[in-house]
C-alpha cells in the first residue's frame, strides 16, 4: 500500500501536492492488506503530515528570532 502524506506545504509548493510519500508493507504471512492495515496507515501517514508542519512551524519561529537578534 502507498499513500501520500500531506502537511504544509513548503515554498514554491502547490496546496494539494503532497510532501512524501509512504509505503505500507504487510511483512506478516501472506495475508492481504484489510481494513485494520488501511486505517493503521491513515493514522501513521497524518501522524507523519503533522511532524512535518510543526518542523515547519518551529522553522518559521527560529528564523524570526535570528532575524529579531
């Protein structure tokens, strides 16, 4: 399963373009991805989407302070 993961978007990035992508192997057996797995990775990718916006966002702050001394 791949899937992109979305958070803010950096300069010169278009609103709806992802910034990665992720992929979703299930290591165990060969059992197809269910609806557990699907949800599994939904979470991980927006838990992933909102590490990079608050990496984001303490970029922004650390270079309005370097600016301000």
């Amino acid at each position: 399963m791949i899937g992109p993961v979305y958070g803010e978007p950096t300069p010169g990035q278009a609103e709806n373009q992802p910034n990665g992508i992720i992929q979703f192997i299930n290591k165990r057996g060969e059992a197809p991805i269910n609806e557990t797995d699907r949800k599994k990775f939904n979470e991980i990718a927006e838990l992933i989407g909102m590490c990079i916006q608050n990496t984001n966002n303490v970029t922004k702050t650390i270079g309005v302070t370097l600016k301000l001394n």
